[in-house]
C-alpha cells in the first residue's frame, strides 16, 4: 500500500525544524499564554486523555501541532533550492519553505516563504496542492504546493546564502539541511519526468515512515 | 477558475470553533508558554512582519494556525452526521471532526474525532485525503478525509447527542452547526453520486470564498 515504508527510522529528533533553541515544543507549555499563570494537567470531559488547564483563569489549553509549508518550483526538469541563511542548518540546502503563520491561507503562506528565501514572486494561486504529511515526534505537519516558471531567475535576499535551480544529478544531495525529506524531493523529481502529478502524502512517526499518493490507496 | 467563489463574504467571525470562551485566538499571546513572563512585540531580524518575543526568557513566540480534521463518512449514497453534544453549538448537527492534537498523524487525528463522536472505529489508513482549506479569520487549516462503511451502526458516546447517516435530501441542513462549510458537504454528496473523489482546496478571507479540485487548477 505505501510507497516507501520503513520500521524502526532513526533520524534526528529535531530535524532542525523547532524555533526554540532547546527544540521546546507546543506539547511543552508551562505556562498560560493568556495570563501567565503555571498550567496544570487535567482530564477534561467527555475525553480521556490530558489537556492543561490554567491554575489561574482557568482556561484551557491544548498542545497544537505547527505547519510548516514548502514549495516546489520547477524550471523544466530542475527544482529550485535555497541555501538556507540563518539558523538552524544555517549554510545547508533546502527546498523553500517555513512556518505558516496567523492571518494566511496555505497557498499564502507557501508564496510567502518562497518569495522570502528566493525572490521569487508567485500569485498563491499558481500553487498547486502537492504533498500533505506529518511528522508526529516533533509535533508537524507538512503541506507542500508545487509551480512552474518560465525563468530561472532568483535573487536568495536576507533569509538565503544562496539560491538556485538544479536537476536531481546536479543538486546538493551532500549538503541538505533535511535529508530525511529525501523522498518527496525525488518524488518530485520524478513526478517531473513523467509530467503527472499526483497529490502525495507522508507520515513520519517514531517507528514509521509512509509516503504514497492519494491515487494509490 | 474556482468552482465557487463569492465577495464580500459574511459569515459569522468565530464560527464556534474556537476553543477559548472569548474567542481568543493563538495570535492573542500575551504571556510566555515557557516561563510566564509578558511577550512584546518586535521585527525578528530577516522578517519584517511584526512577531512576540518574551521579556523575560527571549524566546520568540509565533502565532501559528491550528488544525481542525473532519471526516467525511460514506454509507452507500449517506454522510455520517453528528449532532454536538457539547459546547460550542451544542445540539446542532455537523460533519465529524475536531482540532488536532501532538503526536498524531492527521488521519489519526480524523479517525480519533470520528471514533470519540460516532463511535465508529476505523484503521487511519482507510481514510483517504478528500479536502484542504483555510480560514485566515479563525487562524484555522482543515484537512478532510473520506472513508466508506459497511454498515449504518454507530453510537453517540459521551461527545454527541445522537449520529446517523443522512441523504442529502433527508439531513437537518436547518440545524446544521457550521452552515458556512456546507458548500464542501455538498460536494461530498455530489461525489458520492458520482463516484469520482478528486482533492478539494478551499480558501475562507475576510471577503473571498474559494472552492476548487486539485484537477481544475
């Protein structure tokens, strides 16, 4: 049934991904971010498992994941990448992408983060559904968005050392921030060769690794 | 270009999804998660938009969006409704589903909401992708799954007052709890008739509505 499937994955447990320094995440408030008060575990009812309660206004609250959103941009048979400007895997490549934030659609964000860390700039609507997935050890889920452009023109700004568009031979395989990802890259790769694209989806728990199209299953 | 789309959109603000009374949303921080001390404003450097930052620890805190999964049930030619038996919307009728929490995959998510209210116990692997959307008022991303039964049997348990499987014809679209999502309902209904399941993208701002398949765009 999936695609590419195996037991007992072994990658880092950050990726790199969380925005605190430690790797805190959402799972590990301590505190209200509503009043500041000390948080408490409580069952909350009608369901079994732990939420946090505020020991001071009472509110609740709950550990959300966080979304991350990337974009695949193709120019004919390369795919653009970034060389990532700032912490962390500062100086590693990566496909364009970053955290999607409050106020913005998927695709906003997607054009956001690609325009941000490669000049490049998209209407969100030219973003086509591509990739959803999740990564549940560090509390993430993925959605990736494709395009094509007519150009292969890019500019890295203030967030890139460097950017630039690459065939799956010529791209910077020793040096990608995330090589966990590896597969939806050569997926996209691939799905580049063969000019159908499918939408695809991932799931990355501590044991296991799926990755299969919507097709498939 | 997209099957529905509509200005000047009216919708109620909060649509009940929020999970604090107020309707306070995770872009109304106010204090540090990690250590109770009060968040600022500040311009993080390579980003000009506005982001929080703890006075006290300097840890950066980001409004991220939550997640709702909703699970779109198929017995023959009828949807598995449920009818809210807590707050908010209490005793109004909608698609099952719910916020997604830490350490699930999405489909574990969807089959957890559908199992906590109709009592239906399906593997996560059953459920296929069906929809993606946003909301950017509520700061809410929606991913649907879809998913066949072979039977009608399912039990409200503690979370829903009742649950059964409606025709189009035959559900209480008067008492509906989110009546501004039953644009995706009824494609769901119109897919089911036809037997064709693309992936649908919604798009829900201030004054645009967009509803389209992955195949269209």
């Amino acid at each position: 049934m999936a695609k590419h499937s195996a037991n007992a994955f072994t990658g880092a447990k950050c990726y790199g991904f969380c925005t605190r320094a430690g790797g805190l995440l959402l799972s590990e408030h301590k505190y209200c971010p509503d009043c500041g008060a000390a948080l408490e575990r409580r069952v909350v009812a009608g369901e079994t498992r732990n939420h946090w309660r505020c020991t001071g206004c009472g509110e609740l609250d709950y550990a959300y994941p966080m979304i991350v959103v990337t974009c695949f941009v193709a120019h004919e048979d390369r795919l653009l990448w970034v060389q990532r400007g700032i912490q962390p895997r500062l100086g590693a490549w990566a496909i364009p992408g970053g955290f999607m934030e409050s106020g913005e659609t998927l695709a906003q964000a997607a054009a956001r983060e690609l325009h941000e860390e490669s000049g490049i700039l998209l209407p969100p609507e030219q973003l086509q559904l591509y990739m959803t997935g999740t990564i549940t050890f560090i509390n993430q889920v993925y959605i990736g968005f494709r395009a094509r452009v007519d150009t292969d023109f890019c500019d890295p700004g203030t967030e890139s050392l460097d950017c630039g568009f690459f065939s799956q031979e010529d791209c910077p395989w020793d040096q990608v921030a995330y090589p966990e990802v590896n597969d939806s890259v050569l997926q996209a790769y691939a799905d580049l060769e063969t000019g159908r694209f499918d939408v695809w989806q991932a799931e990355m728990t501590e044991g296991r690794y799926d990755f299969w199209s919507v097709a498939e299953r």
